[in-house]
C-alpha cells in the first residue's frame, strides 16, 4: 500500500514508545511504558510531535524560569517534542524540523519508516550504537477518535 500525505493528516496519539537492539540486549522504554504524546499532521504540509513521560511531577514554582535547576533538568529530560514541515518518500516520512525542544534537531531531517495500517501508524528510526548495533525506536500511534 501506498501511504500519501493525506493518509497521515489529522491527530494520533501514542499507544508506545519502545527501543529495541539488534545485539539482544532487553528493550527499553525512554519515558516509561506509561508515556503520553500526539503526533499532528496538518494539511498544510506540517507537522508537530510531542511525548512526555507519564506522572510528571509538578514544578515547585508556576513560573519555569524561577524553579530550581535540577527541576528544570528533569522537565526537560521528561519531555521531547519539535515540528516542521513534512514529506514522504517511499516508505518513509520525512520531518524537516524547524522548531525542537532539543537544539540540534534544528535544520535537520528525521526519517521514520511507516508501517500504515489505516488507524494505527507505527513509525521507526534505526540508530547505530557506539558497539556497533542497531537501536531501533519504534513508535505506534493510534488515529485519534472525533469528539
């Protein structure tokens, strides 16, 4: 099946996020297997990400700027989101990220392999390890129900 634009359009929400290795190490889950996102697809080309490890904990402070800086560390650590415009080519998406919580993702292209099934879409980026295996990060989103 041929995936478009079009098929991905509209909000999905994360159902997992996990890490596989190739050398059999156990799998991993980078926010918990309690993690919460949304991927959002926009007909005008763009798109945005956002996952958050669930039972965040609360700043000391309402105001980000004033809260001690291990709290600060730890919110960003717990936290991952960046957007930007969108394509695909073959079997993969492309997002060409414009705006990151993480600044080196700015300018630069993340390729997902899709596997598109309608309502559920699991998208995978492959990783080289410093021992040389492949880390495969595998997230399944489901298509958002309408209100």
């Amino acid at each position: 099946m041929t995936v478009t634009e079009k098929d991905l359009l509209g909000l999905w929400v994360l159902e997992d996020w996990r890490i596989d290795y190739s050398d059999d190490r156990p799998s991993i889950y980078p926010f918990g297997e309690e993690a919460t996102g949304t991927i959002l697809y926009l007909d005008e080309g763009y798109m945005s990400a956002s996952i958050m490890r669930g039972g965040r904990k609360n700043l000391s402070t309402d105001n980000t700027r004033k809260a001690p800086d291990d709290e600060k560390v730890t919110a960003f650590d717990d936290f991952f989101t960046y957007s930007g415009p969108f394509r695909i080519e073959g079997d993969d998406v492309i997002h060409h990220v414009h705006h990151a919580l993480n600044p080196n993702f700015v300018g630069t292209d993340q390729v997902r392999r899709m596997n598109y099934t309608g309502n559920r879409l699991e998208l995978q980026a492959t990783l080289s390890t410093p021992s040389g295996a492949e880390m495969i990060n595998r997230l399944i989103w489901n298509r958002a129900k309408p209100r």
